[in-house]
C-alpha cells in the first residue's frame, strides 16, 4: 500500500508532512496532587518513555519505589514519606543513565477542626518538625492584633489561619506564613467565640444570633457567605460548640442538647434528632464521631446516634459525678470524657457500657493517642497534667499550675509532645512518654487566657484573652 502524504502549499513554496516525521513526546512525569500531606497517597503518571523502560522513584532523597513504562507510559500510586518535612519537594524518576523526570510537590499538613479530627482526639499523628528533641527552642515567628478578645481555638488550612474574633464579631483569615490580615468578614449574632472548622474550601462556623442559633457557611477565598441554617429548637436555642464534619456531613449540637445534620454544600438538613426533647436538657458539650456513629453528651448521659439516620442507638447510664462539659475523645472503641464533678469515664462505644472511671479532682478535658490519654487534673494537693492507659492506670503525672484548670483547657498531641495552655499567659509542653516539662513559654503577659493550641507544619498557633494571635516555631 502507497504511504500517504499529506501537502501543504503556500507562498513559500510546497512543504511536504510524513507521519513518521512528527516528533515523539517528550518523557515527562506530573503528580497528583501536587500538595499533600505526610504519608498521603499521590498518583505518578509517566510518558513518551521508551517502552519496557525501568525507573526508580524517589521523594526528596526516599526511595519510594520501581515502575516499568510497558508501553511508554506508566501510572503508579506512593505514599508521602512520613519523614517529609512541610515545604516544597522534588519528586524524581531515575531513568538509569538518562536524564531524570521531575516534578515539585508541596507537603503540608491541615489542622481543619476544633481537637484536630472528628473523633476528637486533639492528636496529629503528620506532625515531624517539632518535637521533644527541639521543643524547649520554641520562639515567636509573628503576632497579629486581631481584636479585642478571642476566646476560641483557630484552625488552619492551605496555609491560611482562620479566627473567630469575639470582639469585633468577625471572622477572620491570616497568612500563616507571615500573619497578614487576609480578609475579614461579618458574623451575624452575639459576639460568643466558637472555634471554626474547614471543609472543601469552606469555613464553617457556628454562632448565636439570639434568639435562634445559626450555623454559617463562609467561602474560603473571600470569606462572603455560601448560607447560614437555623438549628436546635426552632422556638429558641443556643450554639456552644464547633460543628463537626465526618463522612460529608456536618453536625452541631446546641444548647438544648439537639443534634443536626446537613448538607455542607446547600446547609439543608438531612435530619435533626432532639436528643433528650426540646427544653427537656442543656449540654455545652459538643459531639464527636466514630465509625457510623455521633456520640453526644447531655448532661449526665453519652448518647449514639446513628450517623446516617439520627436515630439513637444506645445511651450510657447517668453519670453519677454531675454533667458532662466536653466532648468525648474516641480511641479503640472507647469514649473518654470528663464530668463537671472530676470524673474520667472511659464507655465503651459498641454499646454504652462504662469501662471504668476514675476520679481526676477537676472537671477537664481529655485529648488522646492510641493508647493514652491525656488530661489536666489534680493530684497530690495540686495541679497537674495527666496520663493514663486504656485501663485508667496512671502512666504518669506532672505538676502544672492550677492556671491550666481554667477554661477548661484541652490537650493537644503532636510528634511525642503533649501541649496545653493556662488561663497564665503560659503555653507548656511535655513528653508524651514520660511527662518530662519540655518548655514554658510566655506566650503572653501573666493573667491572659490562652486559646487551645493548634501544632502543625512545625508552628504552634494559638490565640489570646486581648485579642492577639501567635505562631510560634524553632528559628
């Protein structure tokens, strides 16, 4: 059969194509996505290779593997090294004696909700920057005035901190990288700080425009509002806690211990369960999630609702030792909570069951990894930070200032270091191990409450009783 041949005229003359004189592509690699955070996985796609060729991939220096260009091209899945520390990277294939493929990979770590997770654990299991080994060096990078007052824990996103400022009542975005005042918006209602939570390229927030309690949807690049939903009884309510996402949905429990449901993209709800009846309870507590289910304290009782229904699917019994004031952290199938009165309680989260309990001397809040769980307390007639196992034994205990019994603070976990502020001024930090004190530092002046901390991307963030907010990091 003849070739073809394909003619082109023009004033220049006649040109003359042949299919076989088109250039090859070029080798190339692209990764997706091109950030991502410690351990996540990301997808390599390899073409115009020759075929059969063999290449190795690596990520920053780490060996992560071998893939064959079968037919000139390849796609192959990895994981992050947990070892990445967050910044740019290159992610390299060694063609064995041809010129390697590249291409840049940011690595970072998100800190998108109030205690971390939905299971709120407090923990971040991607930390590898700070760590009990350089902790004590622990400096400040920046601070931003903010306000006149935030009360809240802030959460951080693609780089950008995001703030409940009780006063004025606005939310706010900064540069994590330099504290700049990115944008500012508007939140409807009384000026009560509630920690915000991301999800999508969205800020949520729950807040409480008096009468009713509102949970609003902000844009994450401009901060103008996507929807604001009413929720808990319709004939009046409260919001004290942040919303929680798990699985795609978000929920929020008001004052009168109602939980909602709804659609994070139109604020719908897709159901709404008044767990103890409306005007029948009050909780402060907040739910959290594991698995199917939201467990959700009110007053004396955890209940589990189930995720997808709302339907309760089993209660503990009362807790002696008076109201619940936080929600619980879930861990290998246990809740741990603490009571107003001082009580630790550990139920198990199949069936409601208590495990065990123990008397802490204080009404805080709990924060965990997989097997210890981390709380301030009292003991030996003073102030302390404790840890206990999954049977309640005492790990250890070190003592703190009674200023860390204040608001209640919440621990916070990260790279073998357990971190918790005070109504001083002062942000400690101990051995997740041992509870050796690592560092104090003076955040802020002495009497300034502190806001929990967030750890992440080698900075602690927290925020202040005056309206300040702080990133600290090892210069």
């Amino acid at each position: 059969m003849a070739r073809r041949w394909l003619i082109a005229t023009g004033i220049a003359g006649v040109l003359l194509f042949s299919p076989a004189a088109q250039a090859s592509p070029r080798p190339s690699i692209a990764v997706t996505p091109d950030t991502a955070a410690p351990t996540a996985p990301i997808s390599v796609d390899g073409s115009g290779l020759r075929r059969g060729e063999r290449l190795t991939i690596r990520f920053a220096g780490v060996r992560l593997g071998r893939v064959t260009a079968r037919r000139g091209s390849f796609h192959a899945t990895f994981r992050v090294p947990a070892s990445a520390t967050p910044g740019t990277h290159w992610l390299v294939a060694d063609r064995q004696g041809r010129p390697d493929l590249r291409a840049q990979v940011r690595v970072q770590t998100d800190w998108l909700a109030y205690q971390f997770d939905a299971a709120g654990t407090g923990w971040n299991p991607l930390e590898n920057v700070l760590g009990t080994g350089n902790v004590a060096q622990l400096d400040e990078q920046w601070t931003t005035h903010l306000g006149s007052s935030i009360e809240a824990p802030v959460a951080e996103a693609d780089g950008v901190i995001y703030v409940h400022v009780n006063l004025p009542n606005r939310l706010r975005a900064v540069s994590a990288s330099t504290g700049a005042v990115l944008w500012s918006t508007a939140v409807p209602g009384l000026p009560w700080g509630q920690p915000p939570v991301v999800y999508e390229h969205a800020v949520y927030l729950a807040s409480d425009p008096s009468p009713l309690a509102r949970v609003f949807a902000f844009d994450e690049a401009d901060g103008h509002m996507r929807w604001a939903h009413t929720v808990g009884n319709p004939d009046g309510d409260e919001v004290f806690t942040a919303p929680v996402f798990h699985r795609g949905t978000l929920y929020v429990q008001t004052g009168q211990g109602v939980v909602d449901a709804l659609d994070p993209e139109t604020g719908q709800e897709i159901w709404q369960t008044p767990v103890a009846g409306f005007n029948q309870a009050s909780s402060i507590a907040g739910v959290s999630a594991g698995g199917n289910t939201i467990f959700v304290p009110v007053e004396r009782t955890l209940y589990a609702l189930d995720a997808t229904t709302g339907a309760i699917t089993w209660q503990s019994p009362a807790a002696p030792a008076g109201p619940f004031e936080n929600a619980p952290s879930i861990m290998d199938h246990t809740a741990y909570l603490v009571s107003q009165a001082g009580r630790l309680y550990a139920v198990n989260t199949g069936n409601g069951a208590v495990r065990w309990s123990r008397l802490t001397s204080a009404g805080q809040a709990t924060a965990g990894t997989t097997r210890t769980t981390f709380f301030a307390g009292s003991a030996n007639g003073g102030c302390a930070a404790i840890a206990v196992d999954p049977t309640g034994g005492r790990r250890w205990s070190t003592p703190l200032p009674c200023s860390v019994l204040g608001t209640p603070h919440r621990p916070v976990i990260a790279n073998g270091v357990v971190y918790l502020t005070s109504d001083d001024g002062h942000l400690y930090a101990l051995s997740a191990q041992t509870g050796a004190l690592r560092a104090d530092v003076a955040v802020a002046p002495d009497g300034t409450r502190l806001t929990d901390p967030i750890v992440v991307n080698g900075k602690v963030i927290l925020a202040d009783a005056d309206g300040e907010l702080h990133a600290l990091h090892v210069g």
